[in-house]
C-alpha cells in the first residue's frame, strides 16, 4: 500500500506541473485572443485562423520532444546520465532544423490562407510577425520536455508562470496604445523568445549540444511517426477549420473561443500525458514488471479524478468567460448553446491521452500514427455531413464521437501490451 501511495506521489509531481505548464502555454494564447476581442468577430475569426496554422507547425516541434522524452526516460531507468544530456542536444538540433523548413513553407503558401479560411487579410500580419518566435518556441518546449523529465518540473511551470505574466502586460500595453493585432502578435514572439533563454540557463548544465548520429537516428525513427500522428491530427483540424469559417463569422467566431477555451482541458490532459509516458518508459527501462503494474494501477485512478474534475472546470470558465470573450449577441447565443456538447468532450479527453500516453511510453508511435490518421478521416467526413444539418454543433458531436472510438481501439492496445509484457 505504501508502494502504492508513494507511486501516485510521484505521478503527480511529475504529470501535474507539466499539465499546469501547458494550461499556462494555452493561457498565453487565450490573452492574444482576449486582448484583441474588443476588435470584434471578424478580427477574432482572422487571428483564431492563423493560430490554428501555428499550432499546425509546433506538432514537428511536440513530434521531436515526445520522441525525445521517451529516449531520454529509457535512458533514466538505466541510469545513463551522458547519454541523456547528449540526448537532448541533439533533439534541439532537429527541432530547429524541422521549424525552419516548415517556416518557409508556411511563408510560400500564405498568400492563399486569407482565401482558404475566408477571413479578413489582417490575419497574415499577425500569422508572419509569430513565425519569428516559433524557433526559439520550439527550443524552449524541447528543453523544458528535458527538464520536466528529470525532475524539474516545477521550475520549468514557474518559468512559463512568469512568461504569462509578462505576456498578459506586454498585450495590454499593446491595445492600450493601438498597436492592435500586430502588438500583441510582437508581445507573443517577445514572451516566447524571453522564455527560451530563461529554460537555457535552467539546462545548461544537464543538456550537451552536439549531434550524436546514433540518437539522430533513433530520434528521426520516432519522429516520422508522431509527425504523421501529428499532421493528421492538426492538419484534420485545419481542414475543419476551413469547413467551419464557410458556417458564418458568427458561428466560426463562438468556435474560435470555445476551442481555445477547449485546448485548457486538452493541453492539461495532454501535459499530464507526457508524465505518464515518461513514468511508463522509466519503468520499462527498469523491466520491472511489477512496478509496471502497480503504476498502471495509479495512473487508472488519477484519469477516473480528471474525468471529472476536468469538465467540471471548463463547464464554470465557459460560463463565467462567455460574455467578456464575445461582445456581440449573435455569437454569445451560439457559444451557449455548444457548452453541454464541450463539456461532454472535457469528459472524453483524460481518458484519451491516458491511452495514448501509455502506447507512447511503450514506443508504439506507429501505431498511434495509423489511428490517429484513420480516426482524422472519419472525423473530417462525418463533420462536413453533420455540420450541414446541424451547423456548428454537429462539430463538436463529431468530436466525442472520434474520441470515443480512439478510447476503444488504444484500450485494445494497451490491454494487449500489457499481456504481452512489453
């Protein structure tokens, strides 16, 4: 029993600050979108468009950081040191090179983006000044995955704490004085580029930069599967991004702002993922079969708490941010009447990442790859069907419905893998 409890302290002080790290790193995006809300639904529809391909071109970054974590806890469970450090630095070297190629593609195409999404053009001024930050994004989220990993967690959440707080000043100070969308797109690259230098400081002396063509290798292998994981899934949600903006500005507007309130519950869920990948790969870099089993046990009982403490959360901040978010009637109406169908998906999302976690942590990347593509199709398909009868909610049924089938297909999974002792 003491094993047990002492299991479940671990966990959490390893998941829980990296899921608060990434509510904060959504929170930093909700205050651009907060911040230029007064500017009225077609500004909101326009920024919330570019965020979505800004998202789309962190997966490469969340791709290498994933595969790195779960090289790096392997490598902890043996008790490698060196091998971790050199690791990481050769992880940076990917992420960089990645974000630069996936930088100048954006740039080739973004005079079609306007077009696509059907909104005002003011959104590629806002898209090419935070593609400035997203290198040293990318650095800073590699870093800090390495840092979180060994056990400063807390550090790395009192970092992105500070970024928030510099953040939430710097957009203020950009409305204040009528910079407008550009502002708070140069406040966003200035907390990005502030908080990479912050986490280089905190790692210099656990990450060494160099290549190392072994841990390239084993990095890229991992890589091609999360990226595809990745792309499916960001791109998926471009795509319906693109169905949705043709809904109205009204309509796309409310979906802009329960999205981004969305993304609190599924970057918490996500982040605390992220420990339990790194809990699961320690435990097999151990083989360990017991451990294994009682943590499989402890992660089972902290996903049953999210499932509900999750919704639960996102159910009062949609209600209490609901008016100060959207200023018009129209909007407001529609972004009320989808708060049942959000919160069901709050419900659904602990459990996803809980499964895929785990088959990350056992190196299954490719096989999270083909789900995530098969499950991406569906949802693009049955959105485009269900959205022409139903208008906006028929996304966000599509949404529980594709997650719910994810659920079923990583617990037939894991169930096998577990058996199997992998």
């Amino acid at each position: 029993m003491k094993k047990m409890d002492s299991l479940m302290k671990q966990q959490l002080e390893l998941s829980f600050p990296s899921a608060v790290e990434y509510i904060i790193m959504t929170l930093i995006s909700m205050v651009d979108t907060f911040a230029i809300s007064s500017l009225g639904s077609t500004v909101i529809s326009a920024v919330g468009a570019m965020a979505s391909i800004i998202n789309f071109l962190n997966l490469v970054t969340k791709s290498v950081q994933v595969s790195n974590n779960v090289l790096m806890a392997r490598e902890i469970g043996k008790n490698n040191i060196e091998k971790i450090k050199i690791t990481t630095g050769t992880a940076v070297f990917l992420a960089t090179i990645f974000q630069i190629i996936c930088i100048l593609i954006t740039i080739i195409f973004s005079g079609f983006l306007p077009q696509i999404f059907k909104v005002d053009r003011i959104c590629l001024t806002y898209l090419y000044i935070r593609l400035i930050g997203t290198i040293p994004a990318a650095i800073g989220t590699i870093l800090s995955g390495h840092e979180r990993t060994i056990g400063k967690s807390r550090e790395i959440m009192n970092i992105r704490t500070l970024s928030l707080i510099l953040n939430i000043v710097l957009d203020y100070l950009a409305v204040k004085l009528n910079y407008g969308v550009a502002g708070v797109a140069w406040a966003t690259v200035i907390i990005e580029t502030v908080n990479m230098i912050m986490i280089m400081c905190l790692s210099k002396a656990t990450v060494t930069y160099r290549i190392d063509k072994n841990y390239l290798k084993q990095l890229a292998e991992l890589c091609k599967y999360g990226i595809v994981d990745r792309i499916f899934d960001r791109g998926g949600k471009i795509i319906l991004n693109v169905i949705l903006s043709r809904l109205g500005t009204f309509e796309y507007a409310a979906h802009v702002i329960l999205n981004q309130i969305e993304d609190f519950a599924n970057d918490f869920c996500y982040g605390f993922g992220i420990g339990i990948t790194t809990s699961i790969g320690i435990a097999l870099g151990k083989n360990d079969p017991k451990e294994i089993e009682k943590l499989r046990k402890v992660i089972n009982k902290i996903i049953i708490i999210l499932a509900i403490v999750a919704p639960t959360i996102i159910f009062i901040v949609l209600i209490t941010c609901l008016p100060i978010l959207l200023k018009e009637p129209e909007p407001l109406l529609i972004a009320y009447q989808l708060v049942p169908l959000v919160t069901l998906y709050a419900i659904l999302m602990p459990i996803r990442y809980k499964y895929s976690s785990i088959t990350s942590g056992m190196k299954e990347l490719k096989f999270n790859a083909k789900v995530s593509g098969i499950t991406n199709i569906i949802k693009i398909l049955l959105a485009y069907i269900l959205c022409k009868f139903f208008g906006i909610s028929g996304a966000w049924v599509t949404f529980s419905i594709t997650y719910i089938v994810i659920i079923l297909i990583l617990k037939t999974r894991t169930d096998k893998l577990y058996t199997s002792g992998t």
